[in-house]
C-alpha cells in the first residue's frame, strides 16, 4: 500500500488548478489560495507519517484553508514601523511645509495687529499673556487701576481677534445677552 503522504503531494500536484479555485473563493484571493497551497505542501513534506486518507481531495482543502486563515491572522497581526513607532510615541510630529507657512502667516499678522495697538494696550497684552503677570501687578507697575488694565487687556484681545479672524470669547466680566442669543466678548 503507498503513503497517504505520497498520495496526498501527488493529488495535490493534480488537483492544484481545482484545488486553489476553491479556496480562491474561500479565501477572497487566488494569491492567499496559492500560498495556502505552497504551506499545505510544506506540512506534507515535513509530516514523517499520516495515518490512511479515505478522502484526499477534501482532506488537502481542509489543510490548505485552515493554514490560509491562520496565515491572515498571522498577516492582519503584523506590525508595520510606523505602527511600532506610534505605539512608543515616536511619531514624527514636526509639522509639515503647509503648516510652517500658515504659522508664519498667522504670526505675521499678529505682530500686525501687536502693531496697531497703543504702547499702553500692547505692554498690558504681552505683560499678561506672554509674561504671564498677574493683572494686579500690571496696574501697579503702570500706576492705574486694575480694572483698567482689565478694560484694556479686553480692547487688545477683541484687536487681535478680530485681525486674525479669531472667535472672541469672554472669560471674566459680566456676559452681555442679546435677546435669546449670548454675546460673546474676547478677554480671554
């Protein structure tokens, strides 16, 4: 009696063409159907005995196609680079030329509208937004009062935000309504 695994390699060499069709539509793709096939034929020839096959036909498909899934699962838990790389947070986040130039841009034009305020207005922004120092300290520092500094720090910011086509909104003060509709101002 000859080998079922000599048997099985000879009827897969014979029914490749049929063989790799079905799994073709089991498998969504003639390419994954051939290397489900190249696989069976590797088990086959690494098998040192198989116990007697009624059914070889079937016998070989069930093979290839358990070893087509598992190679789509081995293929669709892959890793790329990029995907490792995100993964340890190593993302290039440098922007892009686009965004170089839109940040120019927009800095340009706030140095623009930096420009257009009085000394008093821009010392009172940069001193509050830039430096950081509390309003209380701007006053004394400028001899007015602090809710001067904070009428001007609000005239500078609406400036600013309507030069750079910004959303002004209010963060302290009394919020102004307008029939059923809130007027936000810039402060903030």
């Amino acid at each position: 009696m000859a080998d079922s695994r000599e048997i099985l390699r000879q009827r897969l060499l014979l029914d490749y063409d049929e063989l790799k069709t079905q799994l073709a539509r089991r498998l969504g793709s003639a390419h994954h159907a051939e290397d489900a096939l190249q696989d069976a034929w590797l088990r086959l020839d690494g098998t040192s005995s198989i116990g007697t096959i009624s059914r070889p036909f079937p016998y070989l498909l069930r093979i290839a196609y358990n070893l087509g899934l598992k190679r789509r699962l081995r293929d669709r838990e892959a890793k790329t680079l990029d995907d490792a790389r995100a993964a340890l947070n190593l993302v290039d986040e440098t922007p892009g030329p686009a965004e170089i130039v839109e940040a120019r841009s927009e800095f340009a034009a706030f140095e623009r509208a930096l420009a257009e305020l009085t000394p008093r207005r821009r010392e009172i922004l940069l001193a509050s937004r830039a430096d950081g120092t509390p309003l209380r300290a701007i006053a004394d520092r400028l001899g007015i009062s602090q809710r001067l500094v904070e009428m001007e720090l609000k005239m500078a910011l609406i400036h600013c935000g309507r030069r750079l086509d910004r959303k002004i909104i209010q963060r302290f003060g009394p919020r102004r309504f307008r029939g059923s509709d809130e007027q936000e101002d810039d402060v903030g």
